[in-house]
C-alpha cells in the first residue's frame, strides 16, 4: 500500500521521548528490584507512599495494583456497601462510577458544570437523599473540581467524599494539592497519566490514620496479620519495580508539569482569536495540570468528528474523552436514564476534543497544531 509519509505528525501524546531523557535512570532503578528480587510491597513502595503523601500535601498513601481500586478501596474503608448511594459526575471515565458498582453500591449521577466539565456543586444537593453516603468528585483532565462548595455540601448532608484524583496529580485548589480535600482520593498510574508507570499503578491518599490503615488490610486479602484474615479484602499491591520507576519519574512531575502549563498558555494565546470553539477554563484560584487540553468544537457533533478527521489528515492526532457520559453507557442502560437525562454531559461528549498534550511538546508542533485546526475549522464552518 502507498502510503504519502508525512514526517510532521503531532502524537497526542509521547511517551517514548520521555523515556529516552530517563532511560539510564530507570534501567538501574529496575535493575535494583531485580537484585533485591522483592517485588511485591517492598521498599521502594513504602518510600514512593511517604513521598507520594508529602507531595498531595496529605499524611497516608497506600500503594495500590490501579486507580479504580484506590476508589473502590477508599469507599469500602470508608463504609460504603450494598444500599449506599454515592454521586458521581455523569462525565468522567467509566471507572469513576464502575468503582461504586464494585461494592454493591449505586451510582448516582450528576450533571456537570459546563464551564470547568467537572462535577456541579448544585447538582449534589439535587440529587441527594437519605440513602445518599458519598460523593466523588473528578478532577477532569487535570482541572480541580470546585473542593469548597462540594465539601461544605457535603459535611451539611454527612457524606463521604472520594476525589477522583486519577487525571490530576500536582494540581492546586486554592493553597493544596488536589487529593488532600476529600475523606481518601484515588491517584493512577496509568502508563498514559501525569505520573505514569511502566504499567499499572495506583495510590490511596488520606489524612486518616484509620483509613489508611484498613485500606493497607483491604489491598492484602483482608489480612489483619499474616494469615489472619477478618474481611474479605483484594489483591491490590503496588509492585516494586512500578515504585521504583515510579519514585524515578516523581522528582521530575513538577517540570512536567510546568512544561505542561506553559503549552496550555501557549495553545490559550493561539487559539484566542479562532472562532467556533472553546478553550479550556482555568480559574484563576487552581492550578490545572493539563492532564488533557480539551477544547470545546461548538456547534455539535457532527463539526467536532469532521474536524477530528480533518485534524488527522493534516498529521494532528487528537482524541475524545468522553463520546459517551455515563448514563448512557450500556452497563447502566438498566437505570432508566434516557437522551436529555443530563444535558449538560450530553452536550460535553459531543463537543470535546483534546489536542496533543506532553511536557517534550515543541513550539513547532504546537503552532502545526494550531494551523491545522484552524484549517479544519474554516473548512468546516
Ligand atoms: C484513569 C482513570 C481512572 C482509573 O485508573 P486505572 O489506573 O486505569 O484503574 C479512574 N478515573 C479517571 C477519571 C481516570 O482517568
């Protein structure tokens, strides 16, 4: 097959360059698991915990086999079981809400702002109930969710609060790093998150001793002691050579995310005078750490694919996150949500597109990338 080469395509994102900075680094660091031949919580797991909780301004962290089971592990030791509603946003990952499901539980979907595309504070006090006993909070692509509102709702109605820190690892609310507001949060390591492993990851984060301490006993098989088990927990260990990777990877998140922050500015000042979308808000009291640069193509379905497509053909990969809210997912179809349920997730998943977004971004596949949507955009006008 011919293929025309085109030498000038922008990856959303890649992963590769960063390995090529860090790669002597990493192979020693693995190198040492491997001599120690200790793979499953071992040193490198409680060290990464101590450092992960100091860098989420938070006191525990709990080394965990992924993020859905920091969140499925956070609402068990936090009580939540078979009767319990927990509310989530109705545009996030699946996970968000199949985390909830895990534990008997139900989902209780929320709209979103349309603005920020996370959870609506209001929403909370719509939807909730006396069987409501927690909410999670998402802090999509990066962007922290509104923490105040959502915890003064959420101590007036005696609820639970699980931050879906999966996307934002290093983001400020006001003075604190995301993760640090809730009852626990759940962090990723998703090889494609901020802070990603060479496989998968994640960390419990909590000011609890208590909860930090049950979740220790839910990862191990409910084990109290060794061979003592008092509940039936999971196999959910973080293992030695993700934290070492992982404790490698760390020192360098903040530059990242810097160089993160930086394209976010860069990619806010190009696309200023383009019409027909929305860039992404950044309020002024958080720090986002563009996990995604997810803009709004306006003016519906339709335009955001053919732009998409359009993108694509001029060498720009860019991606949607999410083409279906979660109410309309068909593992949910039994809860009886319908088209206009939540408008406002609705009208997300039609118009999000995210461009490519990593710290090794450079000025000219930026402005590529702002040439070709521009491109798109009038041809699709
Ligand atoms: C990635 C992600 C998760 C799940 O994390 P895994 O490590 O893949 O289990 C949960 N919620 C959100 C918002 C995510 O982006």
């Amino acid at each position: 097959m011919p293929t025309t080469k085109r030498t000038s395509t922008v990856p959303l994102l890649d992963l590769r360059s960063q390995y090529a900075d860090l790669r002597a680094e990493i192979r020693a660091a693995i190198d040492g698991v491997l001599e120690s031949q200790q793979f499953v919580l071992g040193p490198h797991n409680e060290a990464l915990e101590r450092e992960l909780a100091a860098y989420c301004d938070a006191k525990f962290a709990v080394g965990l086999a992924n993020g859905t089971d920091a969140l499925t592990i956070a609402l068990a030791a936090s009580g939540i079981g078979p009767g319990d509603d927990v509310i989530v946003p109705a545009f996030t990952f699946v996970a968000t809400a199949t985390a909830v499901v895990r534990l008997g539980a139900r989902p209780v979907f929320a709209d979103i702002e349309t603005a920020t595309f996370n959870l609506d504070p209001a929403e909370i006090e719509r939807r909730v109930t006396s069987k409501t006993r927690a909410v999670i909070p998402v802090h999509l692509y990066g962007l922290p969710a509104e923490m105040e509102a959502i915890n003064s709702i959420a101590a007036r109605h005696g609820l639970i609060v699980v931050e879906d820190n999966a996307q934002a690892i290093g983001a400020r609310y006001k003075s604190s790093r995301t993760g640090s507001f809730g009852t626990a949060a759940g962090i990723s390591f998703y090889p494609t998150k901020n802070l990603g492993a060479f496989g998968d990851g994640g960390m419990l984060i909590t000011n609890s001793e208590k909860l930090a301490a049950h979740a220790r006993r839910l990862r191990d098989h409910g084990q109290s002691r060794r061979y003592l088990c008092s509940e039936p927990g999971w196999n959910s260990r973080l293992d030695e050579i993700q934290a070492a990777v992982l404790r490698v990877k760390l020192k360098r998140l903040d530059d990242w995310t810097a160089a993160r922050r930086a394209h976010a500015k860069r990619y806010d000042e190009l696309l200023a005078d383009l019409a027909g979308i929305a860039v992404p808000a950044a309020p002024a009291h958080s720090e986002h750490v563009y996990h995604l640069y997810t803009l709004r193509i306006l003016k519906g379905l339709e335009r955001r694919n053919l732009v998409q497509r359009r993108l694509l053909e001029l060498g720009v990969s860019s991606g949607v996150y999410y083409p279906v809210p979660l109410h309309l997912q068909p593992v949910f179809a039994g809860m009886g949500h319908t088209p206009g349920s939540f408008p406002r997730a609705e009208q997300a998943s039609a118009q999000v597109l995210s461009l490519p977004m990593f710290p090794e971004l450079t000025e000219g596949q930026i402005t590529h990338v702002v040439e070709s949507l521009a491109t798109a955009l009038k041809e699709t006008a």
